[in-house]
C-alpha cells in the first residue's frame, strides 16, 4: 500500500521583509506584511492613468527605500482593474490595481497590488494576507527571514556617525 507523504507546513515568513518587484525595476523594498490588511498595497505618488493598444495602464513614481524622499523610480503598469477599498483609519477610496511578480528568497508569485500614497505610514509597501495565504505563515514575533539586501546594509553603515571618541 502507498503511503501518502506527510503535508509540509507553510514556510515561515516574519513580519517585515525585504521583497524585489522585478517586473516594477524594484531590486528591494522594505515590506510590512499585514494580516490584517486583505490587499497588498505599494506606495505610489504622481498616478497618471493612459492608454496603450486599448488597454488601460498607469505610470507612477515610486520611493522604494523607507524614510527617503528623494531616491524616485517610475514605473509603468497595466491596470488589472480599479477598486474600492478602505483604508485602516476608515476613509473608502478606488485605487488602481495591478498584478506583478514578487520574489523573496528563492520564491516568485503574481500578486495584486493596488496602488497609493503611503507617505505618512511605516512602511512603504503591505503584503496583504491574499498574497500570504496557503503559502507562508507569518511569524509576528521574527523579521528578515530573508535576510537583509546588501544595498541596503552598506546605506545603513554609512549614514552611521563615526565614534570619535
């Protein structure tokens, strides 16, 4: 009689991660991922909607590097569609939504993100729990499961006072 290979539990994930969004040019952006937010969203600024063969895209500028207003991509995307959505403080507004690969670790998957101004929160990206489900568990207590992106280290070092003392 064959025996049925045990289910494998999910790949823990923390709860803040450093993903890429090859397909957006964006090599690592820091990324809260939120449970508590069904949809993920990127932080986006300077949406202009056009058209291109009969289809609708968007082009956007991006800050994908926390706390820095001055490092900017833009970036262009199809529209997979515009949708309603409410915000954690309430507020209901439609935003666009597309659907781009995401890649941690050695992991790539399409996900839907929508799209708008995350200027006065943490983090500049969420990965809502539509993106997690059936794929990782988040650890809440743990980050960087994927370790830190080198860019991002060497930043970080050298924005560091020097001890003179």
């Amino acid at each position: 009689m064959k025996q049925a290979k045990p289910k494998q539990p999910p790949q823990a994930i923390g709860w803040r991660e450093w993903l890429a969004l090859p397909a957006l040019g964006i090599q690592a952006i820091k990324a809260k991922i939120d449970t508590g937010a069904r949809s993920s969203c990127l932080h986006a600024f300077s949406i202009k909607q056009f058209e291109r063969d009969d289809r609708t895209w968007v082009r956007f500028k991006v800050h994908p590097i926390q706390r820095d207003s001055k490092t900017t991509m833009e970036v262009e995307a199809e529209v997979l569609e515009f949708r309603k959505v409410r915000s954690s403080s309430g507020h209901a507004n439609v935003r666009p939504v597309i659907l781009t690969p995401i890649t941690w670790l050695d992991q790539s998957w399409n996900v839907e993100i929508t799209l708008a101004s995350r200027d006065e929160m943490g983090f500049r990206m969420l990965l809502g729990r539509e993106a997690v489900r059936g794929r990782f568990v988040v650890d809440a207590g743990n980050s960087w499961y994927g370790g830190k992106p080198e860019q991002a280290v060497r930043k970080k070092k050298s924005n560091r006072k020097k001890d003179v003392s």
